[in-house]
C-alpha cells in the first residue's frame, strides 16, 4: 500500500530553516527506527532515525488514515545526548 505524505507549511518552514529535505523526510518515515515515539493524547508519532550521511533527524507525523501521513514537524536530534 502507497502512502501519501503531506507536508504542513509549519513542517516545510522549519526544514527549510533546519535544512532538512523531503526526502530526508521520507526516508525517515521508511527506516526509522523501532525506538518510535507514539503519543495517544493528540494522536502524534515521532520517528527517529539515522540518515545515510550519519545525521540523527526526528519527524513529527499524525498518522490520520493509514493512508495519510501528515508531517508536523522535522528536526535533528543528538543520540548522545539523549535530545
């Protein structure tokens, strides 16, 4: 089944800022790690990973339909440092 992932404007303003692409994005969501975030009071998940070039990322997503994933946010974290 194909998702389709839709980009809030906060989300595109922030990786802009951040410079995270879509496609990092949306590799995220692919390959994250099993150390998902899952937050039932507003229905968020947060996804990290760890890109191909070594940068930790975070993406923030509400996961309406299972056919929908509307990220919120996207930022990088250090492992390390537990952020």
């Amino acid at each position: 089944m194909e998702e389709t992932i839709i980009f809030s404007e906060y989300a595109l303003r922030r990786m802009s800022q951040r410079g995270i692409t879509k496609e990092q994005v949306c590799y995220c969501i692919t390959h994250h790690s099993s150390e998902e975030e899952y937050c039932p009071a507003n229905g968020e998940i947060v996804f990290p990973t760890v890109l191909p070039d070594g940068r930790n990322i975070k993406v923030r997503v509400r996961d309406g339909n299972k056919k929908t994933i509307y990220v919120i946010d996207a930022f990088s974290f250090n492992k390390e440092r537990g952020e």
